[in-house]
C-alpha cells in the first residue's frame, strides 16, 4: 500500500503560553497535532495553510486570537533581486575567504544596522512541543506495515517521490570563468598628433581603464595568476550579478581560509550525521546560550534532538540511479578550515526548500551568517529547481509584522505572504499596509474568494482505527460510542481537503 502520514491531533488548542516575541506570559495560541510519519507532500500541503514543524511536533497559529499573528512567507528564489546590504554580505565573506579581511570596527557586530536582527534564527517556539509532548497519548510508534486498509476508494497523489537520499557537498566556489582582457595603457585606435609644442598633453585615458589598471595589479599583488585577475574583472553590462556570480567568484590560489558545505541527511542510521552530531550539538549550544541567552540545563542533547533532528520523514527506498538528494529533513553543515561553525537545519519538500532552523558559532558573527546562510539556501533553491522543476520556492518561516526585528524576511525580493482567510499567496509589498493598520488582516483583497481547500466533508475524512484505515462514517459505525465529531470537523478544517483525503488521523482503540 502506498506510504500514509499518520497524525495524533489535539482538540481545542493551546489556553495560552508564553509569546518569543512580545514575552507575554499567556497571550500565544495554536493548534497542534503529532506527526507519527509524514508524507513531504503532506507536509508541503500543511505549510500552505500555516502549519510548521517542530521536530515531529506541527503547529498553526491560531491567527487571529494570537498576540503576535504568525505568517508564512515565501521567497520566488528563480526571481531573486540582491539588495545592496545582501551584496556587501556576499562580498565580506568572500574577502574573509580569499584574503583573511575581516569587518571594521567592532567584530562581535554585524556589517550593517540591521545584520544583527536578519542572524535571529528562523522561529520555531520550542516550548510547545514540551507541553504537547505530555499530552501525546501513551500508543507504540505506528508504523505504515502494520496498517490494515478497508475497501474503501481514496484519492492518491500523482507526484511520485523518486530519487534516492544521498549526502551531497558544495561545489559551487569552484566554477570556471571566461576570461576578460584588460587594455593596455598603450593601445589606442588611432595615433596622437604629433606636436612641436612642449606644452602639449599626453592624450586622455578613460577612468574607466585606469581603475581597471589598478585593480588588476592590487588583484596580482595578492597573489592571483593573471588569468584570475582578469577574469574577475567583468566590464559593466545591463544584467545585474546573480547570486550564482557572487557565490563563484575566484578566490587566489592560496586563499586564506577554505569554507564547504556538506548536505547531510539527519537520520540516526546516517554515519556522516552521526559521526559529527557532538560537533553539531557544542554549536547549537554555544549558540542558544550566547544569542538567545538559554540556561545550560535547558541545552540538552535530548532538547536538541527533539527540536532539529528528529522529524516524520520516513526513509525512502534507495536508489543507485540518481545521486541527486530525495524529499526529506537534512542539516547543511557550514565547516570553515576542517571546523563546524554552522548549521541550517532544512526539509526539502515538493514544491519548496524549507527553512527549519539555522545555528551558527558566535565567534564568527561578524561574517553576518544568518544573512549569508539565507542567500546560500536560496541558492540552494535554486540549484534543486534544475531537478525538481516545481520547486521553485524558498520558505523562510514566519513573517511577524508585530515584531520590528523579523521584519527582515520580507527583504529577500520577491516575498509572499499567506493570506490566513483563504491561503493564497499575496505579495509582501501590498500587504504591509495592511498590517500598519491591524497586525491582524486578511491578506486577499478580493472579497469573493473563500478557502475552497477547507470545505469538509466528513465522509473524505480517513481515520486510523484498529489499526485499520477507513472513511469516518465506518469509524462512527464500528465504535459507536465516539463522540469526537466536533474534534474532526476542526481538525479537517485545518489541515485541508488535500491532507484529510490522504492522511489518516488516529483515533483510540
């Protein structure tokens, strides 16, 4: 049978618990529920109503009772347009890179005012999984094996995961350049007239190839071989650099310092996880300790695994036909000279690239490594749309109006928001003055359209009993002492017509 999520939901919502933003002590509300396994297709159809994950734990703000309202955003990552404060990231990195240069002025501090906000990591509010988690019903992990179905017709999904889960390293700091000559002082298109007057000037050079003079011997002092030299040094054309050019600028043939990514699937039975998972974890505490200022006993490897390595993504079957990285959770590991300083922690789904968590070493704050690991991942976005065509989105989390320091994510242009009323994406620009007025709005302007998504019909409804697949109705007729329709219709409600088809929701035996 085909691959089922199975999902524990939890009726009635959140009384309130403490905001990570506001701090307010009692004014945050969501809904939650525990995926035992999830589907990526599942979960990509979740996130486009609002949900995200927390380790196995999903969450929905409940949006318009909550005191900072949460919404997901989503960057266009074909249509990337580099802001300058994103371009001067790109290039201070490089030059830490290729020359050793670090920022001026105090190093603990980001390169420009608003550096130090864009490193906040993307949210995910650890507290609701621990009040959840003593909530969860004591049942043995289900598994899709031991699940029974009944005759009945559901609908399937025809995107087909395919491809095996491999562990993949960034290649792209090595990519080959076309050369560019720079004109010598002495070419010119025609020979000067030669005058008798001793006054007479030498003929004129343009700026433009003085500066190009200069940088090239600067470049050859550093110790580029002149082919290098040259070829960093483009003339200026109408097509803007891409966030591919920046990425692939030449580094000298000593550089200073050596940086590599390495995409690692984030399963127990992963060798290369495990082998490195006390490496990850020392960041991850130095970092919520140091940033987000996190008592030591409250940094557990236990915590840890919870938050950012657990997750409901099944181990799809392998395949020696394609090297390329499946549909699953992964941690992109940033190793600088042979050492771990950083970490995002992201779900490659069908139709995005999602952004769960990024860590980093405080000690190398001042390379803006927040801002740095957003524009890599939207690379990375990128770089996965040449083998998923549909994945063209990059999903940054939350935006928070309320809150002046996440108002960062809507500088990665083109930004969307989800509309919480009828789940259509909106662009940020016509939204913002909507949240001016209420931090609360409905997004879509249009006031025909409703969510056509979030019609119920509890005959669709799947449902695990018994350990036994079936529609609603056969539940209700099997134990008919239920008296959970309330639950159902809200729970349907949330999640969608395109989830409640498919996934099944567990009910007590």
């Amino acid at each position: 049978m085909p691959q089922r999520s199975i999902v524990e939901y939890f009726s009635g919502g959140h009384k309130g618990y403490r905001c990570g933003y506001c701090h307010s002590t009692d004014s945050c509300y969501s809904h939650g529920m525990w995926a035992h396994v999830l589907t990526p297709l599942d979960y990509q159809n979740l996130i486009d109503r609002g949900w995200r994950r927390s380790g196995k734990y999903c969450y929905k703000p409940t949006m318009n009772l909550t005191c900072c309202p949460l919404y997901t955003i989503r960057c266009e990552a074909k249509k990337l347009v580099l802001t300058r404060s994103q371009k001067k990231v790109l290039k201070k990195v490089h030059r830490f890179l290729a020359y050793g240069e670090k920022s001026k002025g105090n190093e603990g501090a980001s390169g420009d005012k608003s550096d130090q906000d864009m490193e906040v990591s993307f949210d995910c509010p650890q507290d609701i999984d621990m009040q959840s988690l003593k909530r969860i019903k004591k049942i043995k992990t289900i598994n899709n094996s031991d699940i029974k179905t009944d005759k009945i017709e559901t609908s399937t999904d025809s995107h087909n995961v395919s491809t095996s889960l491999s562990d993949k390293c960034d290649s792209s700091d090595q990519a080959t350049k076309s050369s560019h000559t720079v004109p010598s002082s002495s070419d010119t298109s025609s020979s000067p007239l030669k005058s008798s007057n001793s006054n007479s000037k030498p003929p004129c050079r343009k700026a433009k190839e003085i500066r190009k003079e200069r940088k090239l011997q600067k470049l050859l002092k550093k110790g580029l071989s002149e082919e290098e030299a040259s070829s960093s040094i483009k003339p200026k054309t109408n097509e803007p650099k891409s966030i591919e050019d920046f990425l692939n600028e030449p580094l000298p043939l000593k550089p200073a310092h050596k940086l590599e990514l390495r995409l690692v699937s984030s399963r127990s039975d992963n060798p290369l996880f495990c082998n490195h998972f006390e490496e990850s974890y020392s960041v991850y505490k130095k970092y919520q300790m140091t940033v987000h200022k996190d008592p030591a006993e409250k940094v557990t490897t236990k915590q840890f695994k919870r938050f950012l390595v657990n997750n409901p993504f099944q181990k799809p079957e392998a395949s020696s036909s394609s090297p390329e990285p499946s549909y699953g959770s992964y941690h992109q590991q940033y190793w600088l000279d042979g050492k771990l300083i950083a970490v995002g922690v992201l779900d490659i789904l069908p139709y995005c690239l999602s952004s769960v968590y990024f860590y980093y070493d405080p000690d190398y704050s001042f390379l803006s490594l927040g801002t740095y690991a957003a524009l890599r991942e939207i690379a990375f976005t990128r770089e996965l749309n040449k083998i998923y065509p549909d994945l063209q989105y990059y999903y940054m989390g939350y935006y928070i109006h309320s809150c002046i320091k996440m108002r960062y994510k809507g500088q990665y242009v083109p930004s969307f928001l989800l509309c919480p009323e009828t789940y259509i994406f909106q662009p940020i620009e016509k939204c913002k003055p909507l949240l001016d007025v209420s931090k609360y709005h409905r997004l879509e302007e249009d006031p025909t359209k409703e969510d056509v998504n979030g019609v119920v019909n509890l005959n669709e409804v799947l449902v695990l009993y018994d350990k036994t697949s079936m529609t609603y109705p056969i539940y209700k007729n099997i134990n008919k002492n239920a008296n959970d329709e309330g639950e159902i219709l809200e729970y349907a409600k949330f999640v969608g017509r395109k989830c409640y088809q498919k996934m099944l929701l567990y009910r007590d035996s």
